[in-house]
C-alpha cells in the first residue's frame, strides 16, 4: 500500500471534532468520493474523534491517501494516549457504553468503513485505523 | 541591560520629550499603516503625547519590565488604545505600527545627542528595542483578545438566531435546524421548542434536519431526547429533511429511529401533521 498524502490534526475538544469532520469531508472530496462515501467516513470520523476527546483525553488523526494500486483509499488514524480499552470485544458490542452516549459509535463507525483496526492496551492509550477505499 | 544607560536613556527623554513626540508623529503620519480615514491627526497627537508622558514616567523608575507595577499605567492606556483600533477596524499592523514607530523616533534623537561613543550607543538601542517590541507585542496580544472577545460575543448570538421555532398551521410547529448540532446548541433548541409548544399549544412539531451536514450517535441522542421531551409534554414530532445519505449513515450506525415519525421532506411532514390535526388541503373550485 502506498501512501499519496498525508497529513495530522489534534483533536483536544469539541471543536476540534468540527474542524475533523470538515478537513475529512475535504479529503474525500479530493479523491471524488460519492456523496454517501463522503457521509459514511466523516460521520465514523465523527464517532471515533469524540471517543478520542471524552475517552481518550484527546488525540491525534492522521489522515492518508492510499493507493493498493487498483484503487485509492482515505486511510485515518486516530490514536491517544488514554486509560485504553479492556476488553475491545464488549467495546465494540451495540448498546454498550461507560459513558452517556448510545453506544453505538465504535461498532458504527466499524459498519461504515471498510477495514477497521483497533490497538489498544490499558493504560497505553488507544489506536484505531480505518480505512474506506473508493 | 545596565543602570547607566537607564538613566542615560531616561535622561534624554525627558529633555527632549517636544522633539521626540514631534518627530513620532510626523513618522506615524507618514507612514502607510497609519488610517487617516480611520482617525484623526488631533486623536492620534493626544494620544500619543499621553503615551510619551506615561512612556517618560515608567522609565524614570529605573525598573524597565513592563510586568512591574511601574508600568501598569502605561500598559492600561495601551489597552485602551489597542481595543478601540482594533474595533475601528485597524489591522494588527497598524495597530503595532503606533509603538514600533515611537522607536525610530528615538533612535534619531538618541543618534544626535549620543556624545560617549559607540559602545554606549549601541547598548542604548539595545535596550530601548527589548523595551519598545516587549510593548509592541503587548498591543498585538490585547489587539488578538479584543477580537477574540468579539468571535465569543458572535457566537452566543449565533446560537440563539439559529434556532427559530416557526408556526407552520395552528397547532403545527416548525424546527429548522442549521449546522452542527453539538450539546451546547441541542439545549438551546430544546429550550425554545419546549417553550414555544407551550406559549402555541402546539401538538405536533416537525424538527427539520436538511441543514445539518452529519449525524452521527450523539446527533441522534439529541434528537431522541428532544422528541422524547416534547411527546412528555403532549406534542408528537416528526423528523423531517433526511437526506437518502443520511438515512443510510443512520442504518448503519444502529441508531434506531422507528419510533419517531420521519419524513424525506419538510412538505411531506407537514401534509402529515395537516393530516393528524383533520384538515384537508383543497384546491379552490
């Protein structure tokens, strides 16, 4: 997998998960994503840089265009060097949450990309790579 | 920086205070950062004659950090001047342009009336530059806070214009939402819808949803608990302006929104709710 562009962002408070989703939306544009594409990857981007702010304490995203050479990707990842996750299985399950949310933002975030990693190790922080190819 | 050239400095100040001042201001009317349009040549004289007097009072304390209480004087009325350029509409430049010229002006007279030599010459402008840019990045920051000051204001305002609760029929309200709906913003909305079902009488509410860009989890929490708020308070709502991107986005995500009512269209929501209050639409004969 080659790497087109890349580029990082902080992601410290809600604000920032403004600035997120507009820079995402701008780098799905520039690899023409369809309109649906375009919702699917800014709102998981959403999800997971506020799981970053509320969880993690803030974080980072680094944001690449990938080429597996067919195809181009927007590949994310948003790492912080928060408490971590325990047990990513129960994490990921519909309807569970530590916080006040839904629930629903990890594992959604996971249906609307197509690859999509998670690394993390109590106390470490948390990294989570996903990618949605055009 | 040494007492000598502190006095050496003070010195000269105070006793060509006229030439100084005189000379500051023809480089002030000169230069292209000034904005005659913006004010005039007996508001800048004022101004700067006061500041030399504070500038004159400050040194002649010996004590040249400007976060002594020495200086609180001087930076009060740089404050104050900041402040009203950078509402008249100056830029950071021009602002800045108002101390930084005050150096020129004393490197001059300095110059002239320097009798020992180049060493002290050099070390008099050393430390008149660490004082003079230490007050221009002075009148920068305050300059950047005054506007920051004004985007906060703007904002606030933002939000309470953003959220009008419109009167579509009677007994039918209508919620446009615009923009990001973060929790700050939801409150508010809450707050105007709630008050306007009651002040109305309203039983149906449609909350339009076309202008907002994304909706994620905590969107859509927003927006069942304001549902779930209205219908306590004996309104039903419906979700209007789901975009056929959005609808999928919201499949995925897991969000489960059958139990409100959602239409693809702000029209569609209102032939409904014209539907559940008994009146028909009719074309005239």
């Amino acid at each position: 997998m080659t790497i087109l562009k890349n580029d990082m962002r902080y992601i410290r408070n809600s604000d920032d998960i403004v600035l997120i989703r507009q820079v995402v939306r701008e780098w799905a544009l520039m690899i023409q994503f369809s309109l649906v594409d375009q919702t699917k990857i800014v709102t998981a981007s959403s999800e997971l840089a506020r799981n970053a702010v509320e969880y993690g304490g803030g974080g980072v995203l680094y944001l690449q265009i990938v080429s597996d050479g067919i195809r181009k990707g927007l590949k994310l990842i948003f790492e912080d060097k928060g408490p971590g996750i325990a047990d990513i299985g129960l994490a990921l399950k519909d309807g569970y949450t530590t916080g006040e949310g839904m629930g629903l933002g990890l594992g959604g975030a996971r249906r609307l990309v197509n690859e999509f990693n998670i690394e993390s190790s109590v106390g470490q922080g948390t990294k989570i790579t996903i990618i949605r190819w055009k | 920086m040494t007492d000598k050239s502190k006095v050496r400095i003070f010195d000269i100040v105070n006793s060509t205070e006229n030439e100084i001042l005189e000379n500051w201001l023809k480089l002030q009317i000169s230069s292209t950062a000034l904005r005659m349009d913006l004010l005039s040549e007996r508001e800048l004289r004022q101004q700067s004659a006061e500041f030399l007097s504070l500038f004159k009072e400050a040194t002649s304390t010996g004590n040249w950090d400007i976060n002594d209480s020495g200086w609180s004087r001087v930076l009060e009325f740089l404050d104050s001047i900041s402040r009203s350029r950078a509402i008249r509409g100056f830029t950071p430049t021009e602002t800045a342009t108002f101390i930084f010229s005050l150096k020129q002006s004393l490197f001059t007279t300095l110059q002239k009336t320097s009798k020992n030599g180049t060493a002290d010459l050099i070390q008099d402008l050393c430390d008149i530059t660490l004082l003079i840019d230490s007050l221009g990045l002075f009148t920068t920051e305050v300059y950047l806070k005054s506007k920051e000051e004004i985007i906060v204001r703007q904002q606030t305002e933002m939000i309470e214009l953003s959220t009008p609760v419109v009167q579509l029929w009677n007994g039918i309200l209508a919620l446009p939402l615009i923009g990001t709906l973060d929790s700050a913003r939801t409150q508010v909305v809450m707050e105007s819808l709630l008050s306007r079902i009651v002040e109305t009488g309203s039983n149906i509410a449609i909350i339009d949803i076309t202008g907002v860009p994304t909706v994620d989890t905590l969107v859509a929490q927003h927006l069942l608990k304001t549902v779930a708020a209205a219908r306590l308070m004996g309104a039903d709502c419906v979700i209007s302006g789901i975009r056929p991107q959005i609808a999928q986005t919201i499949v995925h995500l897991g969000v489960d929104l059958s139990e409100v009512t959602t239409k693809a269209t702000m029209a569609d929501a209102f032939k409904h709710a014209l539907n559940l209050t008994g009146a028909i639409v009719k074309k005239k004969q």
